[in-house]
C-alpha cells in the first residue's frame, strides 16, 4: 500500500512540476510577440489580414490562454463589410508539455461575441473561398479557409451572430449563435459538435458527432455526420455521408428525421452553374407538413415583377398575385415517393409519387400519382415562370373513384354522401399570376362524372341561398325525402379563354327527376347564363304547381339571380293531359318525358355525348292543345283518374 501510494506521489510531483515549469515560460513571454506568428500564420494560409486592435495578454490557468482582444478578419475585396470576422475577444488555448520545449500549440480557439459575414457575389464568387499568400502553401491544396489557418482540436463560439447574403437573390438569412462547438474525442478523431441558436426565427438545438476537422481540411472524403435535437421544439437528426467535390456538394446514405416525418434517400447541391441545381431522390413512409416549422422565404429579387393592376372587382375566384419568382432561384430534377403525406389543414394523401424538373424558372412535373378524395389522383403539371410577366400553367389531371361527399366537402358544400363514386378528367391550359388569372385565360375540357349515391338532404349553409333556392326548384323533393337517390351526375364542358359554353352537357338523374342544363359560364368577369330543365319521371305523384319545367340563373358567381317558370310548368302538364286523351304527346311534352317513359336517351347519356337528345315529334295537329288550361283537369288526365 506504502508503495502505491509513492508511486502516486511521484507522478502528482511530477505533473506539478510540469504545470509549474510550463507556467514559469509562459510569465517570461511578451504577450505581443506571441501575435505576429498568429497574424502571419493566418496570412500566409488565407491571404487575410488579421488585426488584433486591443492587444494581448496571458491568462495562467491549468491550460494557460492567451487572449486578444478585438479582432477582426479582412474580407474579400469584392464584399460589401470591410471585415469577414469581427470578434471582442478571441482565446487561444495553449498545449502544456509543448511549452517545456519552449514550442508554442494550440489546443482551443475561443471567439467571444463574433460578428461573422458571408457572402456571394453576382459572379458566383464566395467571401469564405481564400486563396493562400504568394508562395506559401495551403493544408488542403488549392482554397482553404480560417480553421485550416489554425488547425486545432477544439473550436467554440460563445454569442455570436452569422449573416449570409446572396447576391443572386437579393435575400439575406441570420443565424443566432448562443453556443457552438467543436470537440476532437481523440487525436485526429471525430468530433463532437454542439449548437444552440436560432436561423433566422427557427430555435435549433444540435448535438452530435462530426468526421475528424483532419479529414475535414484535407477534403477526404466522405465526411460523416450524425446528429440530432430539437428544431423549434420538434425533434431531428441526421445522419449522412458528404462529398464535396468540385462545388458540387453530395448527401448520401441520408436519414433524416423531423418529427413525425423520417425521410430517406441522397441529395445533392451543385453550385457551380449560374444557378445552384438541386438534384435528390427521396423516400419516405409518412410526411407531416404540420409538423415541419417553415422559415421565412428570403427576400425576393431586387427587380420584382410589376404588380397585377387592380380591377377594382371583389372576384369570387382571388385575384391576389402569386409570386413564382423562387422558380427562377434554383433548378432541381427530383423524385419523391411517399407513403402517407398529412397537410397542415388535416386531408391526407396517400401513395404521393412525383418526378419533376425545374430549369431556368420552368417546373416540369413529369408524372405524379396519389390516393386523394378516396380515390386516385394522376396526371402532370407544367409552370413555366421563364418571364415573370407572363407564367404559364398546363395542368393534366385524371381522377378515378373519387368520392362524391369528399369532392362537395372540397368545394365548400359538405353533407353527408354514402356512396358516389366519381372519376374526374381535366385539360386545362393558363396563363397568369393569380387564380383568378388563371381561370380567366383556361383553354380546354373538363369533366365529372359521378355514380349512383344517397345525398342526405340538409339546408346549405346561408351564403348560398340562391343556390338553396336552386335546388328547391329543381328537386323539391329534397324537402319531404330525407335522402335523394342519386342516379348518375355528368358535367362536362369545353372551355375558351375563359368561357365555357354548355349545350345540355350538365345532366343529373335522380331516382325521381332528370335535369339538363345548358349556358356560359365566364370566368373572366365570374358571372353565368344557366338554364335547368328538370323532367319527373313517370308515375311519380308530385305537386307541380311547384315543380320549375325551367329555371334560369344569371348573373356573378358570388350571386347569382333565380328565375323559376313554375306557371310554365302547369302549360306543360295540360299539354301532357290532352296528349293523352288525344293518345299522343305533342311535340314539347315529348321533349319533357320521353326519357321518362323510357323512349329516349336520360340526361347523363346525352351530357357525356353517348346518346343524342331526343328528337321532337312531328307537330301535332291543332286539335291535340287542350280545350282548358285547367291544372287539375290535366292532373287527372294525367295519372289515370
């Protein structure tokens, strides 16, 4: 035990001796002849000034310091700052056994309070790309940067601040830095990397293990990363494996994490074009969007588009312009395959596949695929924002097996459906900055058509009183029956720059009543000229008093004015009682209820272009017209009574 403990006793002697021996040197130092190395250090390896304008001194401790106070690190000449860094206070961490040999190396480099300035040029130039002083040599070969200047182990950033500024842009973002390190576990090991801060208003806090700042600044590749934390409270990591690589910047092996979501796959950022290029392949079996915390956009260009001219109209359809200018930023060639995507208003989509292009402000969708409204969703979409004056949109889309209830629910009528599978196919081509531009301009065809369904009837909400009215007047039965049993529902319609003209290629069948209508629709000044001809199908007791044979609507969108014909329809009906007394139809009741009696093609037929509309019977002799317009005489006539 004696023993033991002189064994202790010797090397406690001899470490004291070691700490007493270093720290007498180190109070024989000149703490300004300590700062010349240093500068020409960092000069030789950047081709940077560094000053030091509030001089130095020594701090004894167990791992003595020398401190330089107000620092700054010169900036490219083309940079807007005079200075790249600027710190209060700078730490340089001192090796003890080294200063036995009267060697002086540092272990840790400190920076108080840092004001760091990054910076591209309209050139593509980087502020942080350093060229080394004629005739000294770089660490890496080719550019370096500060950390190779000083290659040390540890790293640590107290209360700085970061700004990065993109020429191209015109955007600038901020990175808050409370505490940032970087610590080697082992000599010429890996490190481990802790951050607490903010980028721009999104709180991060990382910690984790890094490659070694050796392979780091020798550019061996790859160079590894796994970390994780929290990102404004939502959980995150990342592992991957980088390659850097002429500008051209790989993420391989990638897992990443936030939230919810767990993302898969490689990424990749080229930088040296006139644009970065984004190129990645990503797959994932679930994405949140609620649960991603979105930063502000940067700022955008300095030459924006000029704004839309207001109208001076409140359009149903908004009119607020939509800026694609981030289209023209970047360029991308991606692919994304995702099992379940939960968008922030709660619909869910399923199996989202997506192969897409963007190339000088034109996105390419090539092909996308996903599960939505109950059904599935395919198609591709073509944003060509090239000129900020004048985007253009080509939209395909192919719908199949959607639901009825969840389409209604969509376009802001919501009732109960059971049943109502429906397939939906458009072609549309736009132009503009807003959706309101972009209906007012649309060329081409659009179709829905939905399958036999219940409809629970219910009031709709009182916004849309006319269209309540609407639907009293075509279907009042809706107001005694608690469901209606939807038959088949088509619309289609070819449409013009902007204008949609129907001919009797809107029809709904019911188990009780048929309607076509036919019209214009206009989206460029959002008003209609619709006119609905319901037809009850035979046998079907009904007070007709109050049943339309025609009902026109016009006017805006937002509201639209009814006129119902319901004294029309009790000519109708007379008409139909003499027909039958005469034992014919006459040429307009023929019109009405053929389809009824079975003798003609229904509503839905004639509105997908399957079956051409009945043609009118001859023009019966003046004789059929009836010798009264009593309504309740030709009721009686009618139905056999």
């Amino acid at each position: 035990m004696s023993r033991l403990l002189k064994i202790v006793g010797g090397v406690v002697a001899v470490v004291a001796l070691l700490v007493v021996g270093a720290i007498v040197y180190v109070t024989t130092i000149d703490p300004a002849t300590l700062v010349a190395p240093v500068q020409a250090r960092v000069k030789a390896a950047t081709g940077r000034d560094l000053a030091v304008r509030g001089g130095a001194r020594i701090a004894l401790s167990l791992h003595p310091r020398i401190v330089l106070n107000d620092v700054a690190l010169s900036n490219a000449p083309w940079a807007t700052p005079q200075d790249m860094v600027k710190a209060q206070r700078v730490e340089l961490s001192l090796a003890l056994v080294p200063l036995l040999s009267r060697r002086i190396e540092l272990e840790e480099i400190r920076l108080v309070a840092p004001q760091i300035s990054l910076e591209t040029s309209k050139t593509g130039e980087k502020n942080w790309q350093m060229q080394p002083a004629a005739g000294a040599e770089s660490p890496g070969g080719g550019t370096t940067n500060l950390a190779a200047a000083v290659a040390i182990s540890d790293f640590e950033i107290d209360n700085g601040a970061v700004t990065y500024r993109d020429a191209g842009s015109g955007g600038a973002t901020g990175i808050t830095i409370e505490k940032f390190s970087l610590r080697e576990k082992a000599l010429g090991g890996d490190m481990r990397m802790e951050f607490r801060g903010a980028v721009g208003d999104v709180t991060i806090a990382l910690s984790g293990q890094l490659g070694s700042l050796e392979s780091l600044l020798a550019q061996r590749w790859p160079y590894t990363i796994d970390v994780g934390g929290e990102v404004e409270g939502v959980k995150f990591a990342i592992a991957t494996k980088v390659k850097a690589q002429a500008q051209r910047y790989t993420l391989d092996e990638l897992k990443f994490v936030l939230g919810a979501n767990a993302v898969n796959g490689k990424f990749a950022l080229d930088a040296s074009g006139a644009r970065p290029t984004l190129v990645f392949d990503i797959e994932a079996p679930t994405l949140a969007l609620s649960a991603v915390p979105v930063p502000a956009l940067p700022a955008a260009p300095r030459t924006p588009p000029p704004a839309a001219p207001k109208s001076g109209h409140n359009y149903l359809i908004p009119d607020t312009p939509v800026s694609f200018a981030p289209l023209r930023w970047i360029d991308a060639d991606g692919k994304l395959a995702i099992g379940k995507v939960l968008a922030a208003s709660g619909r869910q989509y399923d199996n989202v596949r997506m192969q897409f292009k963007l190339n000088d402000g034109r996105l390419d969708v090539s092909t996308f695929s996903l599960g939505a409204f109950g059904g599935t969703l395919t198609g591709s979409i073509v944003v060509d924002a090239s000129r900020p004056d004048a985007a253009s949109l080509n939209v395909n889309v192919d719908g199949k097996g959607l639901s009825l209830g969840a389409l209604l629910a969509a376009a802001g009528q919501a009732r109960e459906v059971r049943g109502g599978k429906s397939d939906l196919a458009a072609n549309l081509a736009m132009r503009g900055n807003s959706p309101h531009a972009w209906a007012a301009s649309a060329t081409g065809n659009v179709r829905l058509v939905a399958g036999p369904a219940s409809l629970v009837n219910s009031k709709i909400a009182a916004a849309a009183a006319s269209w309540e009215k609407l639907n009293d007047a075509l279907n009042p039965f809706r107001t005694r029956d608690p469901a209606t049993d939807l038959v088949c529902a088509v619309v289609r319609f070819p449409i013009a720059n902007g204008i949609a003209k129907v001919d009797r290629t809107i029809g709904i069948e019911t188990n009780k009543i048929g309607v076509t209508a036919s019209g214009t629709l206009d989206f460029r000044n959002e008003t209609l000229d619709f006119t609905f001809q319901p037809r009850a199908k035979k046998g079907i007791s009904i007070d007709f008093a109050g049943f339309a044979d025609l009902v026109q609507v016009t006017g805006p969108f937002a509201s639209p004015q009814l006129a119902i014909n319901a004294a029309g329809s009790a000519k109708v009906i007379a008409s139909v009682g003499a027909a039958i007394s005469t034992g014919g139809l006459s040429a307009v009741a023929q019109g009405l209820f053929s389809w009824a009696e079975g003798n003609g093609p229904g509503p839905c037929q004639v509105a997908l272009g399957t079956a051409a509309p009945s043609a009118p019977a001859q023009k019966q002799d003046s004789r059929d017209a009836p010798a009264t317009g009593s309504l309740g005489k030709a009721l009686n006539k009618l139905f056999g009574k």
